[in-house]
C-alpha cells in the first residue's frame, strides 16, 4: 500500500506539472471547464486524483474543500501568476495512508512582477487510492510534526 499511495501521489505532481505548462500556453479557467465537462487531459488528471470530499490547506492557511473549491483557489493562483512552476523532489510514504511531498514552487506576480521561489511540504492524506487531505507547510519539521512524528 505504501508503494502504491507513493506512486499515485507522483503520478498526482506529475499531472499538476504538466497542467501548470499547459496553462502557461493556454490560459483558462479549470472551474469553467469542470461546469462545461471539458477538462484537458492534464487538468482532469489531476482533478481524477483527488477524493469528491478533498480538503486542501495552503500556505497562507486558507482551506478549499471539494474539487471545485479546490479548482477555484488555483484557477485564482494562476491567474494572480505571470509565471507559475512546480517541480517535485521527493515522496516519502509516512505510513497510515500518509505521504510527504517536497516540491520546489516558483512564481512572479502578474502585477507586481515579483519573483518568488520556495520549498514546499506537503502532507497528503489518501482514502481509497485518492487524495482526501492536503496541508502545506514552510519546512519539513513542520509538516513531519503536524502527523506526530519527529522532525
């Protein structure tokens, strides 16, 4: 089971990934396509992996639950984005359907032009071979004791 909610979680980034290049290309918006059943391969891959109930933490705290709740929170990341990437580092399993995902995050704001690079520390809880809880965290001692293990 370890391996598999592993797998599913870089399969997961891997479609996120792919999905941010895409809108790079081809701005639109996920919550429109999800109303009018025309998710692009990528975004609806993304989306398939996520549980109907998904409760998604950020950074900043703010929490989206359901898909699109969740599609809308990064509909409006990307548009607040010039420039928007995700690159995956590592999945560690944490056991009891827990798996940890480090991911570097770079980001210039479409209005400010700011630049802005950071690591990521996602703790992604699965039910039934989906992603049912996110939370992320700033660093790895944060994310490790938020499931009560040491950092």
């Amino acid at each position: 089971m370890a391996d598999r909610n592993v797998q599913i979680v870089r399969r997961y980034f891997d479609a996120i990934m792919r999905s941010v290049d895409s809108y790079g290309k081809s701005p639109g918006s996920s919550v429109n396509s999800m109303q009018a059943g025309g998710l692009d391969g990528d975004v609806r891959h993304v989306i398939d992996h996520l549980h109907a109930d998904v409760r998604w933490r950020n950074l900043l705290g703010l929490v989206f639950e359901g898909k699109r709740d969740c599609a809308r929170a990064v509909d409006e990341l990307m548009e607040a984005s010039r420039y928007y990437s995700v690159r995956l580092h590592e999945v560690i399993d944490l056991g009891g359907n827990r798996v940890l995902a480090v991911q570097e995050v770079g980001m210039r704001g479409q209005r400010s032009g700011g630049a802005a690079a950071l690591k990521v520390f996602s703790v992604l809880t699965l039910r039934e071979g989906l992603i049912i809880e996110a939370a992320e965290y700033l660093n790895r001692a944060q994310a490790l004791e938020a499931v009560g293990l040491a950092g």
